[in-house]
C-alpha cells in the first residue's frame, strides 16, 4: 500500500473560453515513507528502532596506536546474498568504544522477518580504505529486541584467525546496550485525524510578462491550450485541494494597478473582494485569474513578500497542529524585495506553513534557488530559518517535448508537491503535535424492519 500525498489528480487540457476538452486521469505518487512489502504486512510499514552498541577488548590491529573500530550491518536477503543497511562511526584509538545510538527503519533491518539474519562485521578504520577485518557475529530483529542482556553480548570471530590458531577464542566482544522501537507517523496520520490544509494562490501581475492580449506574453489566453500560469495553477491546485475540506481558495495578485484609481497592489483580490478573496475550487480561481487580466494594468515590481505575510498572518493564530497553510506563488521573474522576502521567509519557518515558488517563463531564477535553501539554509539579518519551507521549480524544465501538456502538468505537480510532506511533518515534530485518532467509519443505521400485522 502506497502512502502517498497525492494519489489521483484529474489534470487536462482547459480552455479558459468555454471549450469542452475532457479532463484526462493522471496518477501521480509522491511517497512520504517507505512501502512495506506484502511479507512484512505483520510489521507496521512506520516503525523504527533505536539502537546503541559498545565493544569490549577488540582486537588490536594497528602497529601504532590502538584501533579505530566501527560496525557495518547487513541484512540477508533471500538469495543468501547480504545487503549493507547501517554503518556507524568510527570511535579513534580505542578497544573498547561506545557508539553513538541510531535509528534505523525496522523494514531496512529485516524487511519485516524478526527471523531473518543480520550480520555485523566490525572493522579497524584505515586513512587508504583499506580497513583490516576484526571479525563478525550473527543475530536477528527478534534476538535484538530483548533488549540489553546475556543474550546480547556477542563474541567478534574472525574465521581466518580462529582456522589457524587452536587456542582462538574470539577478537573481543560487542554489547547491545539499548534497543527501543518508535512509530512513524505520516503526513497522511494528521490528515485522517482532521488536520486542514488551507491552500492560497498568489499571481504575478507584473508587465515583465507580456500584454496578455499578445500570444508572446505568459498570460496569453489561447483559445486552445492554458497559458503557463494556469497550467502551473491547474496541475498543483486541483492535487492540494482534495486535502482541503471546504475547497475555499483564496487567490491573490500582485505587480499590477488596479481599478478605478491605477493604485499599484502587492496583495489584491483576484476576485476583486479584498474581504472576501475566497474562490470556490480551482475552476473558480481559474475564473477569477481571467477576469483579472481582462480589469487590471500589469505593473509592478516584483514584490513577494506582501502575499507571504498574508499567509503568514493567518497561519500565526493557528498553531495546534489542526491547520496548516500552503501558498503557490507563480512568477515570472527576478524578485524586486529580496531582503523582504528572505526576512518575511525566515518568520515564516516557525510557523504551519510551506511555500511553493513555480518560475514561468525563461528568466534565470537565481534568487529562487536561493529562497528554495536546499544547498544554503535562508537567513536574514543573522536569523536563520529554522526549517526549509520553500520549494521552487521553474516550470520550463517540465514542459514535455511532444506538446504533451497533461504529462508536463503531472511531472510539474509530483516535484512541486514532494516536499509538502516531510515540511509539513517537521513542524509538527518539532512543535511535539501528534495526529489526532481518525474519527471512526461512518456506517449508516441500519434500515427498520418492516414487519406484516
């Protein structure tokens, strides 16, 4: 069973003047977590296990010194061929070192068979990789999982050594000094047990894109195909909105002045509600979008931080874990407020809330990279985010070749979304929130009797 964001998106071609084009299924699957395969079904496919080792008077390889020992394990598979699963680190000149804990997914340790054999090598780091074999032990999940005890020391053989010295015993020994199993819980967990997720969408209205009355211009509307915006707007609103209840969006625009007055807006309604920007699903923010082009000016600049606020604001009163917010901005260019935006960005990490940042267009998107903080965590004066909430994608690289636009939409919504999960689940982590119980299946009464006097 597949554990997934998304798991069925209805993504086609939509022409914003009423053209009837069927949608066309596209399935589209993001993991949060390992699958468990069906041998393993007794195994919850979210468990790991935390586990400490010490050795005792291993043996002492090096000329100079003593060794620098670390364990490598392998699980066995069912060819009798072993594959490796943990390496630890290696403790400097000692014989007798205590490893750090780790944690490790039980599905990895055994693949659900507590019977199955792992095998520990344990060795004598070498600066040229070439490390000397201090010897082995067997064991297995369901030995493991005692705990500390006798049954958890185990003797390091070393088979060469012990053919050839009679008196052999063994090249020290390794102590299982704690063992606890943990349960995962998923993206999925929060969702069954009524977290909400509030979607917003934010637009760049600057003049950068073209007169939309142009085809060169990004916010053409082609009576044939969507522009690049609503295909971006499309592929990842119609995915996020099956996890919002109400499927109110609220949808904003910014770059551009507005009517009556030409007053130039970073935060406006596409609606033209500034009280109420909530439209209804993606086909309404769609219509919202269309109309807008037809009743403001494109301006600009490019500002992003007053739509990151916007979301920011709600997203601080809602803290418990029973809400979280996701904001799509599409864009076309080069950010005008980058301090802002990094500063208003670095607020935002302590709060429920994940930005996804589509790049439309052939503009370099440097500044987008750096947002996105994958390589270099965000900072703004000398404030680091404290997690990476940010997810950028230029919508070009996930154009298909063939004019295949429902396979550029749904490679476009797998990549945008893939990071959702694990953002989401770092706040709620770090915040200590658990998912709440899922309510239990509705099972309507059952039908009266009907009975013949």
């Amino acid at each position: 069973m597949n554990n997934s964001f998304l798991s069925m998106a209805s993504i086609g071609d939509f022409d914003p003047l009423n053209a009837t084009i069927p949608a066309t299924k596209v399935e589209i699957t993001v993991s949060c977590r390992y699958d468990v395969d069906s041998k393993s079904a007794n195994l919850s496919k979210h468990e790991s296990v935390m586990m400490q080792f010490c050795g005792n008077k291993l043996d002492k390889m090096d000329f100079f010194g003593k060794s620098d020992p670390f364990l490598v394990f392998y699980r066995s598979n069912e060819d009798g061929t072993f594959t490796i699963c943990h390496k630890t680190e290696v403790i400097k000149n000692t014989l007798n070192p205590v490893w750090q804990a780790f944690k490790i997914p039980v599905r990895a340790l055994c693949n659900g068979d507590f019977d199955r054999t792992i095998k520990v090598e344990v060795y004598d780091w070498d600066r040229d990789g070439s490390h000397d074999f201090i010897g082995e032990f067997s064991t297995s999940y369901r030995e493991l999982s005692r705990g500390q005890s006798q049954f958890n020391v185990y003797e390091v053989v070393n088979p060469k050594k012990k053919g050839k010295k009679k008196k052999y015993l063994n090249s020290g020994t390794v102590t299982l000094l704690s063992f606890l199993v943990d349960m995962e819980v998923t993206f999925l967990d929060y969702i069954k047990g009524g977290t909400q997720i509030n979607f917003t969408v934010a637009i760049d209205f600057t003049a950068s894109n073209g007169n939309p009355a142009q085809p060169t211009s990004l916010h053409y509307m082609s009576p044939y195909q969507l522009n690049a915006y609503a295909m971006a707007l499309k592929a990842v609103g119609e995915i996020i909105q099956d996890y919002d209840s109400d499927k109110m969006f609220p949808a904003l625009g910014f770059g551009a002045k507005l009517p009556p007055d030409g007053r130039v807006s970073h935060e406006f309604a596409l609606n033209g509600n500034p009280q109420n920007p909530y439209c209804a699903g993606i086909e309404g923010v769609m219509e919202a979008y269309y109309q807008s082009l037809k009743s403001v000016q494109l301006y600009g600049p490019t500002n992003f931080s007053p739509v990151i606020n916007h979301v920011a604001r709600y997203a601080a009163s809602v803290k418990d874990g029973s809400q979280y917010f996701v904001l799509l901005i599409i864009t076309d260019g080069v950010i005008s407020d980058m301090a802002q935006t990094k500063e208003s960005i670095v607020n935002a990490s302590c709060l429920p809330m994940s930005i996804i940042i589509v790049g439309v267009g052939p503009a370099e998107f440097d500044a987008m990279v750096e947002l996105d903080g994958d390589e270099i965590r965000i900072s703004s004066r000398g404030r680091y985010a404290e997690r990476d909430i940010v997810q950028f994608v230029p919508f070009r690289d996930y154009i298909d070749r063939t004019g295949n636009h429902i396979l550029s939409m749904a490679r476009l919504a797998k990549d945008v979304l893939a990071e959702i999960p694990d953002q989401f689940l770092s706040y709620m982590r770090t915040r200590g929130i658990k998912p709440s119980p899922a309510p239990p299946p509705y099972t309507p009464p059952g039908q009266p009797i009907q009975t013949q006097i």
